[in-house]
C-alpha cells in the first residue's frame, strides 16, 4: 500500500473500524490525540498492553489517568499475559534483537494486539525514529500481522509531538522524566545510553535487569549484554 496524505488518513480513518495502540509514550499519545480531533465516529476503541514484569507501574497509571482526562476511559481495554513473565523469559530466551529473534515484541505484544484489537491499527509511529521506518508512510500493511498500519503523525517532529500534548493541557508519561523512555519496556535492546543509566540508578530495576543477563544469543545479543552490564558501572549521568 503506497503513501497517503494526512486528509487520506482522516478519510480512510471515518470510514473503518480501527483501534489505537496506546503504549503511555508520547508518540501514541499524540495519534490517540489526532484521532480524536480528526475522527468523526466512534467505531473505534484503545489497547494497552502491558509487558508482564517489564512495565512500570507509573506507565499503567498514566495511561488510565490520560483516558480518564479525555473521557475516553471506557474504550480502553488494558491487557498483558498473565502466563508468562518478562524476566523468566529473558533468562530463558537471552536478550531480544530485531528479526526472529526479537521474542519479546511476539510473545508480549503481538500475539495480544492480534487477538483484541481490530484488523485497522493507528500507531505512534515517526519517520525520524529510525532509518528502518522512514519508507513506511501514513498507512501501510504490517508484513508481520497483516493488518493496515495508520501512523498519522508519521511525519512530525519530537517538538511537534510535545506541543501537540501540551496545547491538549496534558502532561507526557513522568517515567520519560525519572528514566528516559516511557516505561512500557523497562529493559530494552535499544534504549539509548541515558535510558540506561537512568534505568539502572533505580535499585528495584538495577536488580531484575542485571539477574537475568546471562544468556546471550549470538554476537548482537551478547554486546547487548555487555552495554547494559558496562553501564551499569556508571554513577554519573555523563552523556556523549
């Protein structure tokens, strides 16, 4: 499916039934907030998953409390595996990378996203997120679950992102605050240098993310490992 403008993306959107991936970041905060100002109907409901171990509290509270702002606490359906925890994982599966190997984005989020949300999805998905994304467009079909993608901020900036929320009276998730991401994915393959000391400064997390990083598969796991674990060594935020 090839590039759509954002009034295609507002046509397309009020004539399907579509469900919003809201993950407590602000990228999928700012896509649930072009829904509501762009989309006329109501055929369309919220999905949190939690990753069962790895999220933190703090970002489960936030997306109730978002939805309860907006008044829309009653389309969001709240989900995480209730038989499998992220950490036993890790120690059993070792560290997730992209390809067949990335466990944790099957096993945690897309075998719920594909049983509760409907065959339309809009994600908070932006071009300058990484190289990988950049050819993706508006709306595009999802070669792993073969749904239609709709990501309507896809081209927007980080500062756009955050004025859009402000210019709503919202604040972003405080986890971005305390340890520099959302906190849907308290450990992360990619989590950039500053996530992961902030991460790791917090004791609880310091613990469960270092006891369970011992099993690496294959070389890009194994430096995964070994940043986290080199890191961790690090008392001051000195960022390069």
């Amino acid at each position: 499916m090839g590039v759509f403008d954002r009034v295609d993306v507002r046509r397309f959107l009020g004539e399907k039934r579509f469900t919003v991936l809201f993950s407590g970041g602000k990228d999928s905060l700012a896509a649930l907030l072009w829904v509501l100002n762009n989309v006329k109907h109501d055929d369309w409901n919220i999905l949190y998953v939690e990753v069962t171990g790895n999220t933190h509290p703090l970002c489960n509270r936030y997306v109730h409390q978002v939805c309860r702002q907006l008044g829309i606490q009653g389309k969001l359906k709240h989900v995480k595996r209730e038989d499998l925890d992220f950490f036993e994982a890790l120690r059993k599966w070792g560290t997730p990378i992209i390809g067949k190997y990335r466990w944790c984005l099957y096993q945690f989020k897309l075998k719920l996203v594909e049983k509760h949300a409907y065959g339309v999805q809009v994600l908070g998905i932006r071009k300058e997120d990484s190289s990988r994304r950049r050819n993706i467009g508006f709306i595009n079909v999802s070669r792993l679950t073969k749904t239609v993608c709709v990501q309507p901020v896809f081209n927007w900036t980080r500062n756009q992102v955050i004025k859009y929320i402000r210019e709503h009276g919202l604040d972003i998730n405080p986890c971005y605050r305390i340890y520099g991401h959302s906190g849907n994915c308290m450990f992360c393959p990619y989590h950039d240098k500053k996530s992961i000391i902030l991460t790791l400064r917090d004791p609880l997390w310091r613990s469960k993310i270092l006891s369970s990083l011992g099993y690496a598969r294959g070389r890009i796991s194994r430096e995964t490992m070994e940043k986290w674990v080199k890191l961790s060594k690090q008392k001051t935020l000195v960022v390069k």
